[in-house]
C-alpha cells in the first residue's frame, strides 16, 4: 500500500554523512568490566538484547570512538539476520558497536521510533529486503543503507504513531521484565540448593570432594548428546507458529519445526554459552545446539545456565563440542530433583502465558503496523 505522505532518503534525514555508519570494532577476547558493544546478532526484534553483550577492552573501544554510542540512535543489523532493527537506549551510552551493526543518527526534528517501526513494517522491510545481496553471506550494504525512501509525514504525526505503537511494545517489556524476575527467582533456587548445596536436608548430608553423600559428579558428555541445529536461511523460511531459535534466541519463526518441546537450546556461534528453554517444539538453525526432549529438564536448564562456557575461536566465536562435554554435571538424587522441578515447573507455566500475553501483542502491534505508515488510519 503506497503511503499519502511524501518520500525521502534515510541519509535526507541525517545531520550529515558520518550519521549513517557503521562499526569497525572487530570481536576480541571477552574482557570483565570492559565496554558492551552491540552485534548484529544483538539486534532482535525491535530490542537489543542487552543482558547477552559482550565486552571489549575501554583501550580498544576509545580507538573507535566514532561509533561510541549516546543513546536514541536507530541500529541496523547489516549482516547475518539482516534488517533487524532497534533503538539503541540511553543504558547503553558508551558502548560501542561492531562491524555487523549500522548507525543511524536522525536529526532532532525527526522522531526516531517512527522510523524504527517504518523499518520494522513490511514496506519497510521490503525496501531493505531490495538493498540485501551476497552470494555467501546476506548483507545490506551501507552506501545502500542511505537510499532507503521513507515517508515524511510531519513530526506530530511520527510521534502519535510512535505512542501508539509504543503502548503495545512497553507492555510487551513490562510481561519481560516480569518474566526476567521469575525466572530469576528459579535460578536463585537452584543456585542455593545446587551451587552452595544448601538444598533440603544438607545440615545432616556429608560432603565428600564438592560432592554430597548420595550424589554423583559426571561430565555433560556423559549424560547428554549436544545435536547441531540446521541451516535455515531467513529468505526460505515460512512465517507460522514454531519459534525459530538462533544463539542470540528466537530469531523467527517457521511452519514446520524440528524439534519436539520442550527441549533446550545452547548457543554454538555467536553467542557462545547462551541457554533457552523452549516448552514448544521449535526450529534450531545452525548456531546452535539442540538437547533432544528426552534429556531435557529444567534443572539441566538451569545447570547450562550456570556452566561457564569459553570461546574457542577468536575471529568466529565459537563453542566446541567436546570442551563442552567436558564440563562437569551433578546428578542428584531423584527425590530432591522431583522437589526442584515441582516448585520451578509452575514459576514455567506463568512464564509461558506471560510469553503467550506479549506474542497476541505483538501479533495486534503488527496488524496496526502497516495501516498507520501507510496514513490509512488517521492519528
């Protein structure tokens, strides 16, 4: 649908030429305390993923400091999931971003959300679809960036829409904190009964070597197969209602899925180490591994999520195989399991209706999406 409202370029839109870039910082070592920067795979939908980045040194950042951000830019994933886009937001003053991720700088008199979910909308997505190409690798080039045409209505008219659209998104990130919170309070649990061994009954258990009496310390290889996800690009996938699952979490969705839930995820490149739990059957691409539902509990859940995982590639991060199946495990025993899982099962069911509450969300964000770019609703 063609909008009312006149055409312009991203670049019209800008204070000058350096307000489209995009990073040069290329990943290193994981640095403790170091400055966050942003990676493509970071840019999901609408979000960025603030609680997975990782850090470079402040020496190596400040040697970039053309793309240390303030806060209120417009990010674009330009390679890998292409398109994805997000505002980078006031906590992240200072970071700083890497060579997958475009920056955006709109002038004061433009409203920045307006533009994010013009990008977001399927107009929107169409235009940056047509500037994406490379034979082995999808990537929108930056010169192509800045051609984009986007509409100009005026700015109370970018700012009603954005308000509009906002309500929905900061609902959404309400249910996500609420959701952040309980998962929390199981990872504490498990974390005191687990980590600290003060489970149910540990004044009367002896410990012998880290190990309480009755339990047993194996390798993850022992008791788990790490399956490799697979390929499936975002140009061939058909949107339905199995979520698609990449390093940096769901990146999508798909008719057909290829696991059965609910199972867990562990993130292979990219995101090395990062850990999900989907309790629907799902897609995982090849970023990831897959443990089969068989193996899957939520106590392994919570257990991946408190092994600590390292990089064994420094250009590609990238999780190996069998370092990973080198970590060690406790098994205990299965009267204290059944407890743990009895109390975190429910903490998981409310965290699949709030999961459900926020996808009808955005399901009705995206209905409204398209209606208002194109002027066809009237604010």
């Amino acid at each position: 649908m063609t909008s009312r409202w006149p055409r312009v370029t991203l670049a019209d839109l800008t204070e000058s030429e350096r307000s489209i870039t995009y990073g040069v910082v290329k990943p290193g070592d994981e640095v403790d305390g170091g400055v966050s920067f942003v990676r493509g795979g970071d840019i999901v939908q609408g979000r960025i993923l603030v609680d997975t980045l990782r850090t470079i040194s402040p020496q190596l950042s400040q040697i970039y400091k053309r793309t240390l951000l303030k806060g209120g830019e417009l990010l674009i994933s330009l390679v890998g999931n292409p398109g994805e886009v997000a505002i980078a937001p006031s906590t992240l003053e200072g970071a700083n971003i890497a060579r997958q991720v475009g920056l955006i700088a709109l002038r004061p008199e433009f409203d920045t959300k307006f533009y994010m979910y013009y990008l977001m909308s399927p107009e929107g997505r169409a235009e940056l679809f047509t500037r994406t190409g490379g034979a082995v690798q999808q990537v929108i080039n930056l010169a192509d960036l800045k051609t984009i045409a986007v509409p100009l209505p005026s700015l109370s008219e970018q700012t009603a829409i954005s308000s509009i659209l906002s309500a929905y998104d900061d609902l959404i990130e309400n249910n996500r904190r609420r959701m952040a919170l309980l998962e929390d309070s199981a990872r504490l649990l498990y974390r005191e009964w687990f980590v600290r061994l003060r489970f149910p009954g540990y004044e009367h258990t002896r410990v012998v070597d880290g190990v309480p009496q009755g339990w047993a310390r194996k390798t993850l290889g022992e008791s788990v197969t790490l399956n490799y996800g697979k390929a499936l690009k975002a140009e061939i996938r058909v949107e339905g209602e199995y979520p698609v699952y990449g390093s940096s979490g769901i990146v999508g969705s798909h008719e057909k899925p290829l696991v059965k839930g609910p199972a867990i995820i562990l993130g292979r490149k990219g995101n090395v180490g990062s850990v999900f739990w989907s309790s629907k059957s799902f897609f995982p691409i090849d970023t990831v591994y897959f443990i089969d539902p068989e193996s899957s509990s939520l106590y392994l859940y919570y257990a991946l999520k408190n092994m600590h995982f390292i990089s064994t590639d420094v250009a590609v991060p990238g999780l190996n195989r069998n370092f990973a199946y080198s970590r060690p495990l406790l098994h205990p025993p299965a009267t204290l399991l059944r407890t743990f899982l009895e109390t975190v099962t429910p903490i998981h069911g409310q965290l699949d209706k709030l999961d459900e509450t926020n996808r009808k969300l955005r399901a009705a964000r995206d209905l409204l999406l398209p209606r208002l770019m194109s002027g066809e609703l009237a604010v």
